[in-house]
C-alpha cells in the first residue's frame, strides 16, 4: 500500500528535507509534490487529490488551520508537522491527531507512516467535523500564556510575560528575553505578528513587536516617538502605527 503525499511548509528547506526523508525511509508514502502557501496547497490539493497531508501550521497571511477550515470537505488525512503551544501539543495527543516536532527524526516520522498505513487500511480515519472541533479549540488557545518558538536547534516553550519584545532579523526573528537571554527563531517577525495574542503583543514597526501587557514602561515624543519597555530599551514607532499604537495602548 502507498499513500499519496503533499507537504505544505512555508520554507524552502523544511518542504525538501521532509520530501529527502519521506524518499529515502518511508516507502510507503509518495509525495506527489510540495507547496509552500496555504493558497498554493488548495490549488494541488485540488489537482492532486492526495490521501495525506504533511501540514506547517505557522505559515504568513494563513497558517495551516486556517488552510483546513477551508476545505469542509476533507478526504486526507493530516500529520502537523510543527510545535504550536502547550495546549496544542496536548490536544494533538488526546484527540489521536498526528504531529511530528521539528527537527523531524526518522523514527518519528516511520511511526506516523505506519499509522498513518493503519487508518487508512482500517478506515478509522476521523472525520472532517471532529478535526474542525479540534481546531477552533487550538485557535481559541492562541489566547494562552505560552507560545512555541522554533529555533535552529528545536524548540523552546516561553510564557508570554518572559517575552520583552521580537526583532526581525532578515528572514529569521530575534526573540529577546525579560532576563536578557534571546533567541534566534528560524520564522519571521510576520508569522509572529498573526500568530501572538493581540491582547498582549503589538507590532509598532515593521522590524519590531513589543509586549505591551507585561514590558511597556512608556511612551515617549520626545525620544522620537519610541516605546520604552521595561528593560530601558527603546523601540521606534514607526508613523504609520503610530495613531493606531496610541489608541491601542489607551484601552489598557
């Protein structure tokens, strides 16, 4: 039995590592092809009709849940291929959802090919109605206090009030810490800008988000327009956030 594969990532080596491992230690699955947005999955979803998807959930402009919600009348079955929060990585596991964390080792991912192998030759794959269920639960978590950030070397799980602020850093995010500790995270600063709780982070300039619940000492005129957060940093405001960072910062 071979099942049909697409894999759906936002970066370039994650699509062709996966592809390179999924080749070489799971015969049984044939990635027919890769897509690196949302909108380029649904169109090869549609072209393919494959029998599994190999999904990223923290992609730009629409991450992979939001790519599900899509299409109400999925046929495939689907192996998140991404850490997201501590409510998420528990949930994946009580609703039996199938999820493999970065960096993907071998083992790991011929474990989820051979169940992947038994759903579909027992036809226990779960419904599209109960993977909606599960997904609004885990959008409604966004909300939560921890985040998941992918690194070069993994990942590590931080409470949003140890966030100061996030830096761009060409394609990469510099993700400073309250107790001077940073961490280079392989996303860029526009996945964080739609994935962080709105209620806590805002992103005051095309290089920067602040965390303004926790870190957001003031604002000041006459530094140049800058949020000043609690460690002294000072971060520009760009102009065109500026009316809207202002109105934002009065309903707290």
């Amino acid at each position: 039995m071979k099942l049909k594969a697409l894999v759906v990532d936002d970066e370039f080596n994650a699509r062709s590592n996966l592809k390179l491992l999924l080749d070489e230690f799971c015969p049984e699955i044939e990635v027919l092809d890769t897509a690196e947005s949302a909108e380029e999955a649904r169109s090869k979803i549609e072209q393919y009709k494959p029998e599994v998807l190999f999904l990223d959930i923290a992609m730009p402009n629409e991450d992979g849940f939001s790519l599900l919600k899509s299409i109400p009348d999925r046929d495939f079955s689907v192996v998140f291929t991404t850490a997201y929060n501590e409510f998420a990585l528990k949930a994946f596991k009580a609703n039996a959802i199938d999820y493999i964390e970065k960096p993907i080792s071998i083992e790991d991912l011929q474990n989820a090919t051979q169940k992947l192998l038994r759903i579909h030759g027992t036809k226990e794959q779960r419904s599209s109605g109960e993977l909606n269920e599960f997904i609004e639960e885990v959008i409604e978590a966004k909300a939560l206090d921890r985040i998941s950030i992918p690194t070069r070397d993994g990942y590590i799980i931080l409470k949003n009030e140890e966030i100061l602020h996030l830096e761009a850093s060409d394609n990469y995010t510099m993700i400073y810490l309250s107790n001077g500790k940073r961490h280079l995270s392989s996303k860029n600063i526009k996945v964080y800008e739609e994935n962080l709780d709105p209620a806590v982070f805002y992103r005051v300039h095309k290089s920067h988000i602040i965390n303004v619940q926790h870190h957001l000492k003031e604002f000041s005129r006459s530094e140049g327009n800058v949020a000043i957060l609690s460690s002294g940093k000072l971060v520009p405001v760009s102009r065109r956030k500026l009316t809207d960072f202002l109105n934002y910062i009065n309903t707290f």
